[in-house]
C-alpha cells in the first residue's frame, strides 16, 4: 500500500479537520456517588427531552458480571426501561442482525432516546441527533476504543457529551490517559 500511495498508484485524501465544528465535552466520573449524582442528571435530561443517550457497557449479558453495579447491556436495557418505557433500544454483536438494524433505525428516527449496547456502536454508525454518551467501565475496554466512542457524538456538529463512568477506582495511569480526552 505504502509503494502505491508513494508511486501515484493510488489517490491519496488527507484530512485535516472535521467536516462540521463540534466539541466533544469528556468527563471523567469517579466512584459510586460521582456517578449516581450524574445518572440522576442524565436521568432529569432525559425527562426534559433535552438529550438523547448512547449508554455503554462493557459486558452483555449479566452472568457475565461479578458484582453488584450494572455493568452488562441486559442489566442496563432493564433499569433504562424501567425508568423510561418503549423508550429504550439495546444493541450487540450477538443478536441478529434484522434486531440490530431495528434498533438503530428506532434510535436514528428519535423513536427511542436510549440506545443501549456494546462496542458495537463504536465504528460505521451514523446518529446524527446522539448528543450524549456515557460509558461504563472505560477501563476495561481501552482509550482507543473510547476515543472512537466518542466520535458518533455530534456528527451535525455542536456540543456532544461523554461520561467515562468509573464507579470502581481506577488506577493512576489510567486516570491520566482518560483525563486527556477532556
């Protein structure tokens, strides 16, 4: 690739910037008060329909978790849908895909204003309206992937929001690598 980039065998596009002026505003919260605070303002948001939500979970299903937060889509589909009724999609690599693109059509229509899922939102979907994520457990799954993450908020430009939701300590060298993205 490098000798047909190098040799004119292929056009190369670079860019230099975003297509539209946006601000990804990144906030790491801390411990298990910092982020119950937080979900009760994201919880308020959402009741005042001045957001819609992207909330992500490292985990699928809760037999894969081992402890009491809600760490698994499953376990977050239901207390999001407890709270707001048929408003709520949930989205992972392992269910079909005819269920996957009826999520995402729900969520793209503003038919739903929770998405729930897994990494699986990370790269090729496009949600113009999503204007807040949160992101349980960072930790695990890396600041590659969370940059990413961050990257389907705001994609008509604007503001868009991201909670890095820690409820557990973290170590100090992550902490200061998730702290650069704010």
């Amino acid at each position: 690739s490098q000798g047909l980039i190098e040799f004119s065998g292929l056009d190369v596009t670079e860019l230099r910037g975003c297509h539209v002026r946006k601000t990804i505003h990144t906030r790491l919260v801390e411990g298990k008060d910092a982020v119950a605070a937080t979900l009760k303002t994201l919880i308020k948001q959402i009741k005042r329909r001045e957001i819609n939500l992207a909330a992500i979970y490292p985990l699928i299903y809760e037999e894969d978790n081992d402890d009491e937060n809600i760490r698994s889509v499953a376990e977050a589909f239901n207390y999001w849908n407890g709270i707001f009724p048929d408003r709520v999609v949930a989205i992972h690599g392992r269910m079909p895909d005819v269920e996957k693109l009826a999520a995402i059509e729900l969520f793209s229509k503003g038919n739903a204003d929770i998405i729930v899922g897994t990494t699986v939102l990370e790269v090729g979907l496009d949600f113009p309206k999503l204007d807040a994520m949160m992101v349980h457990n960072p930790e695990r799954l890396g600041v590659a992937t969370v940059h990413q993450l961050r990257g389907r908020l705001a994609r008509r430009g604007g503001d868009g929001h991201c909670y890095l939701m820690c409820p557990d300590p973290i170590d100090e060298n992550r902490r200061q690598l998730f702290l650069t993205m704010e």
